[in-house]
C-alpha cells in the first residue's frame, strides 16, 4: 500500500482551479516567508502540486520541513546533481506552470534583474526566465526599500520581459504582501483558463434589506457566497467583473470590483444601466417591500401590522443580456424544480437557471440544477467554488 502525504488529503477540497498545474514556490529571506506555509497549502486545496525552492535567508526564517509537510514534496535548498532548476524550469517536458517568488526581497529582485543566480531561488528565476516559463514576483519589504530608484526600475525591468508583479500592501511603513487570497487568485488566473477574456461580467449577490421604520428591516437569508465565488470564478478567467453586493456574512477581496447595495429601490436605479455581456443573479431580492413607516415603531405596542407591496421583477428587465436567473425554494424535487425554472425562462427571457432547494445549501457546499429552456442540462453538487466553476463552464459552452 502506497502512503498517502498529509497534503495529498487536502488537494483539489476547495475547488479544481489548479488541477494539473505545478507550482514551484520560491521563499526568501523576508519576516513575510512565515506565510508560505498558508500560500503552500492554499495552493493545493485548488488542486496544484507544489514544488518549494528556499534561498539561505529564508531558512533563518522558516525551516525546510514546514515546507516539505506543507507541500509533501523535500524542499530544494542548493542545487545538486538533480538539477532540479532544469528538471522544473528548464526547456523539458512537463515542466512547471508557473515560478511564484513570494515573498520577494529587494536583494532577490535586484539579482533576477541583473541576471546574477547566487542562490537557489536566483538561479530557478534565471532558468524559468531563459526558458520562457511565466514568473510572478510577489514583493515584501521595508517601504524606504521599495521606494528606493533602482529598486523600482529594477521592478520595471523585469515587467518589461514579462514578470507579473502583485502590488504589495502598504502598511506601517512596510510592504507587505497581499492576502494569501490574493495571491491564490491571481495564480489561478496567470495559469488557469482564459475563456472569458474580454468580456464584462456583472455579478449581483447578497441579500435586499427593506426598511419597515428608521430602525428595523425585512430581509431574506443569503450569506453572498456563491455570488462572491461566482465573481472569483469569472475574475480568474479573465473577464472584468463587478460585483454588487448586499447585506452578506462573506469577506469581499479588495481585488474584486465592487458597489454595495441596500434596497429593492437601490438595485432597480442601479440596473437602469448594465454594460455588461454577462449577467449572473444569486442575489436574494425581496419580492415585497414595506410601507416604511417614519422614525421608529414603538416596542410597546401588543401587535403590528406591516403592508407588503409587490416589487417587479429584476431579472425581468434584463432580457437582452446573457443572463443568469436563480431560483431557490424550499422541499421541492428535482421535476418540479426543473418546470419552475422553465417558467422562469420563458417569462423572463433568461438564459440559463441556477436552481436549488434550500435545505440543500450547507455551508462552503451546495446541490443545484442548471436548467434551460429545453429542461435539465446538468446536476451539479460540491464546494461552492467547485460548483461556480461548473456554472461559468456552461456559460461558456452556451456563449460559443
């Protein structure tokens, strides 16, 4: 029996978005390489096999084994006779996807840039960088170090033959590395697929909060996560996305684009105007809103009666994008979920219908139905990153 490695267990748990990439992930000597234990494992739960590359610095920071655990690969800290900056980043077959320094020094970049390779991460960067093989440079330094002049056209350099950088976080004086979020999903978006390049995706999650008086409001349940993977989902396959988002209990990453929204009333004016080729509605909309009744209802009163009006439908109004429509209910089967989302469809002009029953929806994973004007078109369960991928592949099958 062959043993598994405690990080083989957690590969691909979040989503698949980095299935078959290899990473080779290159530690510094920055305070910030106490991170890459985090980075590493976040790497594989979406699915990357990562192979970690550690200069001496960096060592003095963080020891090699909580690397190896963190990748279940041995951890390169000199180049021996496997050669391991040729075998992973070299002109050969089935070499690495992507070289990911982070954190990076300011000594680090200055060497890459100068095409000096004294230690074993400068030496895989010069390798990946000769042989064509995409490098993302992750910066993390004292502020006065990245604002020095030949720091920063040392950076500019190596943009000019094609380095991607991520900007780091200015912070105390220091510049810190983004979120491990950040990086994931900017990983995923340099390696992954490329399907929706070029278009405009809209985005509009979390839940409506209708006012009742200056104090209380009505609202529906909706945590916001799916539309928040949903607007990952399409931002690392490169499409500009905006994310509208309401009341929710999900962070949003500051490299998603977003506007905030309370009301029914807020959305209505907000949709006057969609640019986008895209449409995508998980948002939990109030169907009803309330006569909202000025100041606040007293607490002492023994009943109260609140007047419910109708609100038109939102999706309605946007028949002629590419349009996403979602549909929950509550103990229904598959049948007559499918028939519901078909009405949908025909009244609405929507493209495609996301559909589930609530008690299906735990949290971080769901069940749901993609239907179309001609039924049923596929059953989809898992993480709700897993799931969001599968609803942006159908998108793109349907667009083309």
């Amino acid at each position: 029996m062959v043993e598994m490695h405690p990080a083989d267990h957690i590969r691909g748990t979040k989503s698949d978005r980095l299935k078959g990439r290899k990473i080779v992930l290159c530690v510094t000597g920055s305070i910030a390489a106490v991170e890459c234990v985090k980075l590493c494992r976040e790497l594989t739960r979406h699915g990357a096999e990562v192979h970690v590359v550690m200069s001496e610095d960096a060592q003095t920071i963080l020891h090699p084994w909580a690397l190896e655990f963190a990748s279940g690969r041995p951890v390169t800290t000199e180049i021996d006779g496997r050669v391991q900056h040729v075998s992973l980043c070299g002109d050969v077959p089935d070499r690495a996807d992507l070289l990911l320094i982070a954190p990076a020094t300011a000594n680090t970049i200055s060497k890459i840039a100068h095409g000096i390779d004294d230690t074993p991460v400068t030496t895989f960067a010069t390798t990946a960088l000769g042989g064509g093989m995409p490098v993302m440079i992750v910066p993390a330094m004292h502020g006065t170090m990245m604002a020095h002049k030949i720091v920063i056209e040392n950076i500019e350099k190596l943009k000019n033959l094609g380095v991607v950088f991520l900007e780091p976080k200015m912070e105390e004086g220091k510049a810190r590395m983004p979120s491990i979020d950040h990086i994931v999903s900017s990983v995923i978006s340099l390696t992954g697929k490329k399907d929706l390049r070029g278009k405009k995706v809209l985005v509009i999650a979390g839940a409506t909060e209708e006012p009742i008086d200056d104090i209380r409001v009505v609202t529906n349940r909706s945590s916001g996560e799916t539309g928040l993977e949903l607007a990952r989902a399409a931002h690392e396959r490169g499409a500009r996305v905006e994310l509208w988002m309401g009341r929710c209990s999900v962070e949003i990453p500051d490299y998603v684009e977003t506007r905030r929204y309370s009301t029914f009333h807020d959305l209505w004016e907000m949709t006057r105007r969609i640019p986008h080729d895209i449409v995508l509605l998980p948002a939990a909309v109030s169907d009803f809103s309330p006569d909202k009744v000025k100041g606040k209802i007293p607490s002492e009163k023994s009943s109260l009666k609140i007047v419910l009006r109708r609100n038109p439908k939102l999706i309605d109004r946007m028949s002629k994008k590419f349009v996403v429509g979602f549909k929950a209910q509550v103990e229904i089967d598959d049948e007559d979920l499918v028939k519901e989302s078909i009405e949908l469809i025909q009244r609405s002009g929507c493209a495609l219908v996301v559909a589930n029953s609530i008690e299906k929806v735990m949290p971080g994973k769901t069940r749901v139905l993609l239907v179309t004007e001609d039924g049923l078109l596929e059953k989809l369960e898992g993480t709700k990153a897993q799931v969001a991928d599968r609803i942006i592949d159908a998108v793109v099958r349907m667009m083309e």
